[in-house]
C-alpha cells in the first residue's frame, strides 16, 4: 500500500523534474519501471516472510498441545471439578440440599 502511494507520488513528480532539469528527458519511464519491479520483489518478500511466520506459529502451537498432552485430561478433570463445586453440582448422591448445606 505504501509502495503504492510512493508510484503514484513520482509519476506526479516526475514531470516536474524533467521541466526543472533534474532528470534527463526519457528518464521518467525507466525510473518508474526499476521502481514498480522494485515494488513486486519487496511484495513477494513480505508474502514469503508472512507465509513462514505463520507456518512456524502453527507448527509451534502443535508441538506445545503435542508435548502437554498428558497433563490434559488431569486438567480437564479439576477444571470440570471446580466448575461443578461453582453451580452446586459437586454433591454425587440425588439428595435434595443446597450445594451450601451439603456434606458430601
């Protein structure tokens, strides 16, 4: 987007150079391609460096779920444990007290 907004800045400019002397007449049309086929290059790059970010986010998101996997289903039982105990579900016997009131 940037490089963009920076082509469309030197094609209006570049006129003006060439009036004031500052680049040669003819000049105008090379510079804007060396920068244009700058541009696709820099725009490759970013999508190649997003693309192995994201691929090594994943892969390390995987690996880290892979190496506690074990550790899960303990957690899973305490969270479940203290989920029950918070809604008055914790007493195991079908009686009719409040989780406040329960001994069990």
């Amino acid at each position: 987007m940037r490089d963009q907004k920076y082509i469309q800045r030197l094609t209006r400019d570049l006129p003006q150079w060439v009036e004031r002397g500052w680049v040669q007449r003819g000049a105008e049309q090379n510079i804007l391609a060396y920068v244009e086929s700058q541009h696709s290059s820099n725009e490759r790059m970013i999508i190649a460096l997003t693309l192995m970010g994201v691929l090594l986010l994943g892969s390390g998101v995987i690996t880290f779920f892979a190496a506690h996997w074990a550790g899960y289903e303990q957690a899973g039982q305490a969270a479940g444990a203290v989920w029950r105990h918070e809604h008055g579900l914790h007493c195991r016997r079908n009686c009719c007290h409040t989780a406040a009131t329960c001994r069990a």
